[in-house]
C-alpha cells in the first residue's frame, strides 16, 4: 500500500528502510520487556549463511551497516490477490547500526501477514532465532494526523544486532491490492551488495517497467512466467541538510502488471490519465449536496454581490469550520467521505475538505476540481512515471471570466479548463485565498477532471510574497548599551507560521518566543521592554510583531573607539555546505522568499562616524543579497535585502552558493567606527 491521502508521508507495507529513531527508541524499550536478550538457539536458514564471510568493500566510518542480501518475490494470484515474501541480511558494522535488528511489518484488514522470523548469526557463537509469537503489534505511528487509522505493524527484535553480526528476517503478506502495481524500493541508507526483486504473473498477463535514479535493468525472463531483477552494489544514500525527498533520489523500479485479455479495473496506474480516473471514480458519488450544505451555502452568499466574494465566504468556511482531523480505515485512506457526512460532523481531512469545498461551490455554478499532491516538492517529478506518491489533495476552483482580482496570485492558465486556481483548504491559519504555500510552489500534482488525469506543475509566486520586512529605529549610548522599537511585519508563510505556532497558545509570556529566540542569537544580552502582536487574528492580513528591547554592551570599545555592528538582528547566513564532504544532492529551499531589514541607530553624543563597512552586492541565479550602511549626521543608517528566486540548487551551484553564504556572513560580522567628534579627538 502507498500513500494515503491525508497529508502523511506513505507508509510502505513493507519493512521502512527511513527508520524513524523516536518511535524505535519507544518500540525498543516495549520489546526490551517483552522479548528477552538472547532467543532460543536455532540455527539460521542456509541463505544467511551463504553470506557468512562475503567479501565486501571497505566502508567509511559513517557507515552503520551493510545490506548484504535481499530478496523481494511478488506473486500475483489474482487481481484481488498478491502474495510478497521479503527476505533481508544486514552484517552490523558500528554500534549505530543495532537498529537494523528491529524489523516492522504494516498491515492492515487489506493485507495479512501469514509469517515472519528473524535470525541471528554472531562472529562467534551460536544463532539466534527469534519468531513471530515474540513480535507484538503497535499502531503506526501518525503521520497526517490521523485520529483513526487501521494500518498497524508488527515489530521483531532480533537479539544480538552486535558490530561484526549478521543479522537477517524473511516474512510473507498477502494483499488485496487497491491497483495493480509494486514498488521495488533497493536504495537506502546503507549501501547494497545484493538485491533481487521477481514478479509471477498468471499467464497470459503482461507487465510494464519504470526505473527511476539508476538504469535500467532487463528482467531475466528464463524462469517459466517468473521475472526476475538483479542490482549490485548499490551506494548508500547518506542524508544531507535541505536535501531531495527520497522519492526523489533513491532507485526504484516500478512495475504494473496487467491481465489478459485487456485493461483491468485495477489498473489505472498504468499512466497518470489512468490515475486520474481511478481517483476520479472515487470521488464522483461524494458531492452530492444535503440540504443542510444548500442551506448553509445560500446563507454565506447572502449581500455578495460578486463571484470571488462568494468563492472567498464558501472557502473561509470550509478551512476554518471544519477540523482537520484523518479517519482512515480501508479505503477511506484514498477515499474522502461524503460531503454530507464532512459536513455534518465538522470535521476531515484534506480530502474530505476538499471534496466538501467543491460540492459547495458547484451550488453557486463553479466547477472545481481535485488535485493529487505530495507535499514534499521533488517527490514526483515531471519525468516521473505514473504510480501513487501523494499525500495530500488540494482543490483547482475554475475561475469564471469575471473574476479578476490581483489577490489571486496561484492561478494557472489551462488549455482546455481556462484559468484556475489552486487553493489548499485544509488548514484554519494557512496561506489566504488566492495563495498556496512554498511546500506547492513548483510542485507536481494531478489535477483530476472528469476527462482523466493530468501531471501539471503549479506555478511558483513572487519572493516578495513570502517575507519579514523588519524596521527599528535605535539609540546607541556613550557606554555600549542599544535600545529602542522593532516593527516585524511577515508575509506568506512566514505569517502562516507564526500563526499556526499561536493556534494553541494561551500565555501572553508563550507568544513572544520567536522575538526572544532572534534577540538571544543576535544579542550578547538583552531586556524586552514590551511586546505585542499585529493582526493574529486578521487572516487576510500581514502579521507582526510590535516590540522593543535593551542590551547592554552592544558596542565595543576599542581604545576610544566605538566598534557597532549596523547588522542588529537576524541571519541569513548558513553554514551548512561547510563540511569536508562534497554535497551530492541539490539543495532545496522551502519556498521563495524575499526579507528585507532596515536599521536606524542614532550615534551617542559627542561621536561621529569615522569608517562604515563596504556595501555587499551578491547576485546568483537562485538567489541575491544586498546591503549597504550609510551616515547621516549623526544617525547610522543599515538596510539588507536577502532574496531566493529559485526553489532547487543543483550540486553544479553548490560553489556559487557557499559563497553566498560566505558573502551574508562577512557582512552579518562587519562593523562601523565611531570617533570622538570634535577639538582633540
């Protein structure tokens, strides 16, 4: 099973090679209880111990463990039935690689897991063996926020995952399959010596292949009607800073299968328009409209007297009213619920809300329509072939030709629809109507019509549009100490942000966390005299901060010289491409954004300015940086402006970006000098 439709990352029916270190340190302290320390002796199975003293490369001191050997046999019996048996060996080379000794298996009232063992070959000593009567079975872990969800997995410890071990499971699941297609994920974390995937198909059936980050791989076809695949040692993936998704770097292949005798029901996969309308058909017996929603619709049009106020009145509800709260069992996890039922109880997920959005917007003549996203950017791709990698559902509203209104900025120019724009009603304090957040910007999803379904990319929005514009106006005095009033006023996400942190809130004290956090990694001290926030509520609104601060010591002295740092508040540099390792994967940013900072700080009496830092004018492709310090009479003047213009940052840029934040740093660091003014300075 992939990705369900509730704004969670995919939850794969097989073991997770992306182990989630929180939930394994809880399962490990249960199964410690539970399953004692060394298992009854048995030896292992004759595949794990063909790999006993295997050459293999020497690896690095970052390397936990290598996976030796994997085998992944799909069986399809039926087009209701797929039987998949997993056998993997993992030899521990450090400590940090114990965690390859816990295996998880998901399932769910679908899919049905009928064996499961776990071995244990030590350097010296007996095996271990360990069965399925010592796993217990835990809840998997939210990821969307699911208040309800029937996906559980099975946790095994195998004893003994020691450095210089080998430690190795095999289990069988049966499935009744949502669509006719498997994933062979054989790229992890840890590098791969083997990996083996085979495909039995009935006779008759066909099948059709994708690769997808390594090359292709001809089947070995000389088995009967049993493909089988080989890859060989296959790099690990050592994870990066603001690196590529997974979906969007690992090697994979995917495979569809099809029966004979023509298309099968389950196999709209087979291409995205076919995804289209595996999901369209979902969703067309969902919207119709009760009663109660045509009642509440004519009462929220009620005195608008155009188009967009009446979308804008219907959309507010629908993000605001209703709870985003997951309930998922079976189909439900791609499925939305009815629209009456959504609105009824006042609460779904992103699915239902969408659904329940455009139900109420076809009672007032606007169509809308679905669109299948992943919230993590780069995860599809427009090269990417059809298969299910979402996790998340928007709506695209078609725009009448009336509206026209320079607030909506997320709209796309459709061949066929005309203009539309996408909207995420899903969460109460996100980005307003007419935007969508940096996490859809440049982003890939299907936009599902009634014709079929089509990849689009949604369009990416000016930087501006996503920003802090921060003002203060300061003294500085003859002893160093700096004070005076800051305005922030945050655009975009960095509104949205801040507002999702307060949603729960209740301590004026709770709300300034974010201006203690920026004057304490700007300040070597400082005292908030008072604070406030700026349209918290005012959704359609820039939110901000109203504050003002002392710190003491600001300015340094050197001799009889005053060293000020025009720079006051905030960074932009990062550090994060300073390592002794080349960067192997693009780097991506959240979203475009573009925040400017202008200081005043009044010179104390009887100084005067006597050298300013130089201006920095950095320009790049993806990005630009610009300050410059000035003195007027007896005020210094600072202002900066940091913009990212693009999303993504290939590895062939890497050098033009660490100078960037090189260029930041330096000018983050630069200081002015005052003198003594005046006879004997």
């Amino acid at each position: 099973m992939g990705s369900r439709l509730s704004c969670s990352r995919g939850k794969s029916m097989r073991v997770t090679e992306r182990r989630v270190l929180l939930c394994f340190f809880w399962i490990a302290i249960c199964i410690g209880v539970m399953v004692p320390r060394a298992a009854a002796s048995s030896d292992a199975p004759q595949w794990m111990h063909g790999l006993v003293g295997v050459p293999l490369p020497s690896y690095d001191e970052k390397t936990d463990a290598v996976l030796l050997y994997s085998e992944t046999n799909v069986t399809v019996l039926s087009e209701n039935k797929i039987r998949t048996h997993v056998r993997k060996a993992y030899k521990i080379l450090r400590p940090e690689g114990r965690e390859r000794g816990m295996v998880y298996v998901y399932f769910n009232p679908t899919t049905k897991i009928t064996s499961l063992h776990g071995w244990c070959i030590p350097a010296q000593g007996k095996d271990y063996e360990v069965k399925e009567k010592d796993a217990i079975d835990v809840a998997a872990p939210a990821e969307g926020g699911e208040l309800i969800d029937d996906v559980k997995r099975r946790v095994l410890r195998v004893p003994a995952p020691d450095p210089g071990n080998i430690v190795g499971y095999e289990y069988e699941v049966e499935q009744q399959p949502f669509w006719l297609q498997d994933v062979w994920e054989f790229q992890g974390i840890d590098p791969v010596r083997e990996s083996h995937f085979s495909l039995q198909l009935p006779p008759g059936w066909v099948f059709k292949t994708s690769w997808l980050f390594h090359p292709e791989v001809k089947p070995d076809e000389n088995n009967g009607n049993v493909l089988q695949w080989k890859v060989s040692d296959v790099t690990g993936i050592r994870p990066e800073p603001e690196m590529p998704p997974w979906r969007g770097v690992a090697g994979q292949m995917i495979v569809s299968f099809f029966p004979s005798g023509g298309t099968s029901r389950k196999n709209e996969l087979a291409n995205w328009d076919g995804m289209g309308t595996w999901y369209g058909n979902l969703i067309s017996t969902r919207m119709d409209a009760s009663e109660p929603i045509k009642q509440e619709v004519n009462a929220l049009v009620a005195g608008k007297t155009t188009t967009l106020a009446k979308i804008q009145a219907i959309a507010a509800f629908v993000q605001r009213d209703i709870r985003n709260v997951a309930i998922e069992l079976g189909i439900g996890g791609f499925q939305p619920h009815a629209a009456p039922d959504v609105f009824a109880h006042r609460y779904g997920d992103c699915k239902d809300k969408a659904t329940l959005l455009r139900t109420m917007l076809r009672q007032i003549g606007v169509d809308s329509y679905q669109v299948v996203i992943n919230t993590e950017r780069g995860s599809v791709t427009r090269e990417t072939p059809a298969h299910n990698a979402f996790d998340h559902v928007i709506l695209a509203i078609k725009l009448p030709d009336d509206v026209k209104d320079p607030s909506l900025i997320a709209v796309m120019q459709h061949p066929k629809l005309g203009r539309i724009l996408f909207f995420d009603p899903t969460y109460d304090v996100m980005i307003p109507f007419g935007q969508i957040g940096g996490y859809l910007q440049s982003n890939y999803g299907l936009l599902v019509t009634p014709e079929g379904g089509e990849l689009v990319e949604l369009p990416q929005q000016p930087s501006a549009m996503n920003s802090i514009q921060r003002v203060g106006k300061l003294t500085l005095d003859a002893d160093g100490m700096l004070k005076g009033d800051v305005k922030e006023t945050r655009l975009g996400e960095q509104a949205s942000s801040e507002r999702w942190r307060l949603r729960l809130v209740t301590k004026d004290s709770d709300r300034i966390k974010p201006i203690e956090s920026l004057l304490a990694g700007s300040l070597p001290n400082f005292r908030i005299v008072r604070a406030s926030l700026i349209n918290y509520e005012q959704t359609d609104q820039p939110f901000g901060f109203n504050y003002s601060f002392q710190s003491e010591n600001y300015a340094k002295n050197a001799g009889n010289l005053l060293l000020v740092r025009p720079r006051v508040l905030g960074s932009k540099s990062s550090g994060i491409l300073e390592t002794k390792e080349p960067r192997r994967f693009p780097l991506e940013f959240d979203g475009p954004l573009r925040d400017t900072d202008s200081f005043e700080i009044a010179v104390p009496a009887g100084y005067e300015v006597d050298e300013l830092p130089p201006p920095m004018d950095v320009d790049y492709s993806f990005g630009s940086y610009h300050s410059k310090t000035e003195a007027s009479g007896n005020v210094l003047h600072y202002t900066r402006s940091v913009e990212i213009k693009e999303l993504s940052v290939p590895v062939s840029k890497m050098d033009e970006l660490k100078r960037f934040y090189r260029a930041i740093a330096t000018d983050e660091r630069n200081t002015a000098v005052l003198k003594p003014a005046g006879p004997g300075k």
